[in-house]
C-alpha cells in the first residue's frame, strides 16, 4: 500500500480486504472515520409513509421476536454497508446473525469481520429494476444468504437464496403463500395489505401488538412456574421442618419420661428400702 488509505467522498468504498489487514489500528481508525455515515443522496429516495411504516414495523417486529426467543440478532435499516471495494449501499432492513446488537453508524465488514445475513428491500416507487434486478445479482455475488424484495404497492414478495457454493441465488418458492427465511427462522408474507412476518413453526402472526402480547404471555406463564416451583420448595421445606420438630419434640418427650420413670422407680426403692437398681 503506497501511502494512506483515502475515501473518496463522491464514491465512499472500504479499502480491499489486503489493504484492511496491512494496517495497523490506527490506519484503521482513520478509515472508518473518514467512511460516511450518512446515506448517499442517490440510495435515499423518499417513499412516502406506507414505505417508511413497513420498514420500521418490520424492523421492530424482527427485534421484539429475537429478544423474546433470547437470541443475538443485530437487526437494522438505512444503515451505511461498505463491503472491501464495493459501493456502498443502505438496505431498508438488515440482519445479521449471532453478533453484538449495540447501535451503529454503519456496519462495515472487515470491522465485523462478517457481512449481512439477510436482506429485505421494500419497493414503492422508483425503479424497479434496482430492486427486483440488480440487487439479485448484486447480493448474490457479495455472498449474502438471503434476498426478499417486497413490492409494497403491487403485494407481490420475491425471496431468494444462496445454495451451497452456487454463484447465483434460486428463487425461494411460496409455501402456502408464505416464504421461508431459512436464516431468521420465520416466514413472510403480504396479508391484509401489509407485509407480516410469522414464526417458522406456528401461524401465529406477528405484528407489533400481537407479539407484545404473545411475549406478555411468555412472561406470565414464566411467572407463574417460579411462582408453583417456589410454593413447592416453600411447601417442601415446611413439611421438612415439621418433621424435624415432630422428631425433636419425640426425643424431648421420650427423655422426659425415662427421667421421670427413673425418678419414680428412685422413690419406689426409698419407700421399700430397696437398691433402686
């Protein structure tokens, strides 16, 4: 490397994958505070409220289930990505699997040391082949296990899929109207002019009332069983207790009575002039 890393403000990339390991931290500092945070004018193109509340409905479901389920899932959207030597890009959901969830300014990979897991775009205006075109063969090529597309304004959800060391995703099919994300584990699907987000394995819909709920539950039912189990140990050790006592007092009356037989059979001998033993 022939001088310091710069970032070229019109076209933001992260150095190679080379580049990142020949430095040391604080040439890595400088790059990832000379890599922008904030998104391109060319990626941001506003699209209106419906957009907007699916993506953070959608975001904010996928949080709430993994949190619930007790599993590290860092999950955003209109987040920088910088990939070693690509263009940056900002999808309007991300997730990436098992890794710390703390809030970033952008997720870059050779930091991470990892890339995107999933990929959720929501189309509702603009180009359409950005989406549905270039972004298939896009993620595909950067190695990203699953693509969903989701065309808010025609109800129609695309999913793709990295299989094994393929260069190309395959087309996920419907399952009952439903597609499958074998790396979040739940399914997506458009229902009552939205899209919804299920878990893999019941029909359960979750939306952000009915997951609050759903986790209320989950939190009743855990009280409720510690509350049982510690009624039981509460129960369990009285019961011990009792028995202890009753054994104690057992041995306290049984000594009192030998003493007093004792004492008695003592007297016995006085009055007879006899040896008590």
């Amino acid at each position: 490397m022939h001088g310091p890393y710069r970032v070229d403000p019109l076209d933001p990339r992260a150095p190679s994958a080379e580049a990142w390991a020949a430095m040391d931290e604080a040439a890595r500092a400088r790059v990832l505070a000379s890599l922008p945070s904030e998104v391109p004018a060319h990626l941001f193109m506003p699209e209106g409220d419906p957009h907007s509340r699916t993506k953070a409905d959608t975001q904010d479901v996928l949080r709430r289930y993994f949190g619930g389920i007790g599993r590290r899932v860092y999950i955003s959207g209109d987040l920088n990505v910088y990939y070693p030597e690509e263009r940056v890009f900002a999808p309007d959901v991300i997730a990436v699997l098992d890794v710390e969830t703390h809030p970033r300014m952008s997720w870059v990979v050779s930091r991470e040391r990892r890339g995107l897991d999933f990929v959720l775009e929501i189309h509702h205006g603009g180009e359409r082949a950005k989406d549905f075109v270039r972004n298939v063969e896009r993620y595909a090529r950067l190695r990203i296990p699953e693509y969903f597309v989701f065309d808010l304004g025609r109800g129609e959800l695309q999913a793709y899929r990295l299989r094994d060391d393929a260069a190309r995703y395959t087309r996920v099919p419907p399952q009952g109207g439903r597609f499958l994300s074998e790396v979040l584990g739940v399914d997506f699907f458009f229902a009552d002019g939205a899209l919804r987000v299920a878990p893999r394995a019941g029909a359960a819909l979750l939306d952000a009332p009915s997951l609050v709920t759903e986790l209320e539950a989950r939190v009743d039912d855990a009280l409720a069983r510690a509350t049982a189990e510690r009624e039981a140990r509460d129960d369990a050790l009285a019961q011990a207790t009792a028995e202890r006592e009753a054994r104690e007092a057992e041995r306290e009356a049984r000594e009192a009575a030998e003493s007093e037989l004792a004492r008695l059979r003592a007297r016995l001998a006085e009055l007879e002039g006899k040896d008590p033993h």
